[in-house]
C-alpha cells in the first residue's frame, strides 16, 4: 500500500479526550481544535518518514521500517522504542498511551 503524500486533516473524532489521554492541556486543546493537522510521508519499500505538523510551526519526525525497532517520538517530546507493522494495507504501532493505526482508503488517509 502507498502511504507516501501530503495529508491534510479533513475531520476529527475524539480529539479533545485524545489530547487529554497526551497531557495536552486545556488551552491548549481548544487552540488547536480546528487546526488542520498535516501529515507528510514519504515512502521506499517498507522504509518510511512521517512527519506531522501541528500548531505554532511545531513538527515531529519519526522514520522506520516495516518490521524492525526503532526509535521513535510522541509530539510531547517523549522518546521510545517500536516496531511498526503492516496488515491488510494498515499501519499499526503502539505509542506508549495509545495503538496508533493508519491506513489508506478513498484516496485518504486514516488515522
């Protein structure tokens, strides 16, 4: 499966209990309910750079490979060690306060 594009949000469910679930504080939150979240991939083979950019020109950047650990970093600045795998075209990690999948369908991205 492709992944490889610039996304930009469309919609968003759950975003307030997610920023929670992150420690976002409430300011915070509501500054950035309506931004729209981009998500930059680029994609060769199962190698991968994900990049999304949030509010106040903040970015994370995290690279991996299908199947293989890596080091990886939450938009709190957290680091940690994944694996991200791929199934039936998704993409799935475990962060440390949520499973993050992602996947391509009608010519957008899921998260």
């Amino acid at each position: 499966m492709a992944f490889a594009g610039r996304w930009e949000t469309e919609t968003q469910e759950g975003y307030d209990d997610f920023c929670r679930l992150l420690g976002i504080p409430d300011d915070i939150i509501e500054k950035g309910r309506d931004y729209k979240l981009i998500t930059e991939v680029t994609q060769d083979g199962n190698d991968f750079s994900w990049t999304q950019l949030y509010p106040a020109n903040a970015k994370v950047t995290n690279k991996f490979t299908i199947g293989k650990e890596c080091n990886m970093e939450t938009i709190g600045g957290k680091q940690f060690k994944a694996t991200v795998y791929m199934e039936d075209g998704k993409l799935s990690v475990t962060f440390p306060n949520y499973y993050h999948t992602s996947e391509i369908s009608g010519g957008k991205l899921i998260e």
